[in-house]
C-alpha cells in the first residue's frame, strides 16, 4: 500500500532563529511584571498630620523613574497640595516607647507587608523626658517585629530632626544625644539579610528656618527631610529589596 506523500513545512532561517530566541529569552506565558517595592513610612507627626515630607519624596521617585514603589500604611493622605501616594503609619502624638510596649506594630504590619521601612520615631519620647536607651531598646522590639512579618525587611531609621519648642528647654539637648547613640545602635542590630541604616536627617535642620513651631517641618524642612531620605531609598528600590 503506497502512503500518502507527507509535505514538509520548510522555516525560513530568520523565522527560526526569532522563534528560538522567544523561546529561550522570552518571558513564560502569563508571566507578571515585578511587584513594587513597598514602603512603610513609620512615626509620629513629623511622617504624618501632614507629614509632607512624603509627598515630597514619592514625587521625586516618579520624576527620577523610580516609580515600581508603592508607599503602604494603615492610614490615609492628610492633604499636602499634590498628588501622590499618601498611604503611612505617622500617628500624631504618639511615643515609640508606647508603641512597642502595647504591641501595636504587629497589626499595622500584618496589614500592609512592607520590604522598607522610613522609621522616624522618638520625638515625643524625647518631649517627655524618656531615656535614650529606652528608646533605643523599644526601636529594637520594632525591629524584631518588623522582621517576624518579614525576614529580609529594609530599615531605615532617621537621626532625628532637631527641635527646640519653648515650651522645653531640655529637648534640643535630648535630641542630640539620642541621635549620638543611633548609628552604633544600627549597626549592632543590622544583618546582611535585614539592614538597619542610620539616615542622617539631624545635620543642617535649623528649627527656625525649618520648622514652623520649633518641632514640625515648614516646607522647606519637608524639602531637607526628604532629600536625606531619597539616596538612603533609591538602592534598596533598585534591587528589588
């Protein structure tokens, strides 16, 4: 029995090669673009009420093309003038030392899973005359709760601004020597896998050119608060965190 003639497709060359190159370098079918890198700006009323140091910042990262990030808190935009992604855990009025003892992170973490975190965190306890080691000990629960919702998390934990209200004398001073104690605190509690970074935001804040009341920033506060956090960020968001 003759069988019947079996046809052969002839590819050309160049139709081969493109195919074999999809196949080998393209994306896997349905294959979705990368996750952006969520962000959790974390503190008191200098990162909320307005906090518009944020503001500032997430629209410099879109007009700089870094724009796979998205900033997440339990918490909402409280105005600013601008579009941007307002999403924070900036709880006015509160004490970081508070904070760790009531446990409230765990909740606010659950319901946001961020890979960094802005962490400007103490101005209150400073006010009220708590130690700086208990402020210390309360940023190292945090960190551990930060890192029990996920290992390889990313903080960043401000130097904190200067303040001088006149309502308290001693806070300058008391500033200034918690912030003396943070680097070697970041370092010590730092890993390879979950780094803690000391980001300078104290140097070059004048309370009176950069504040409005001697603790919360005017815009051009927002402007330096801001500028200090972008080149401590924009590695982690390049990688991927």
């Amino acid at each position: 029995m003759r069988h019947p003639t079996r046809t052969r497709t002839r590819w050309p060359l160049a139709a081969a090669l493109a195919l074999a190159a999809g196949l080998l370098l393209g994306p896997p079918p349905g294959a979705a673009a990368a996750d952006p890198v969520r962000v959790m700006p974390l503190g008191d009323s200098i990162t909320g009420s307005p906090g518009c140091w944020r503001a500032v910042l997430w629209n410099r990262l879109q007009d700089e093309g870094h724009t796979a990030v998205d900033f997440v808190g339990t918490l909402g935009p409280q105005g600013c003038g601008v579009d941007y992604d307002g999403d924070n855990e900036g709880h006015g009025g509160y004490l970081v030392t508070n904070v760790a003892a009531q446990n409230m992170l765990p909740g606010w973490l659950d319901a946001t899973h961020p890979d960094v975190v802005l962490m400007h965190f103490g101005t209150n306890d400073v006010w009220s005359g708590v130690p700086p080691q208990r402020i210390l000990d309360a940023y190292t629960t945090l960190v551990a709760q930060m890192r029990a919702d996920n290992p390889g998390m990313v903080v960043l934990v401000a130097r904190l601004i200067p303040m001088n209200p006149p309502s308290c004398g001693e806070c300058a001073a008391r500033v200034e020597a918690l912030n003396a104690l943070i680097p070697g605190w970041a370092a010590d509690v730092g890993t390879a896998g979950s780094p803690v970074v000391a980001v300078d935001q104290w140097t070059g804040f004048d309370t009176a050119a950069d504040t409005y009341d001697g603790v919360h920033p005017n815009a051009a506060g927002d402007r330096k608060i801001a500028d200090r956090w972008y080149p401590a960020l924009v590695p982690h968001l390049d990688a991927g965190a």
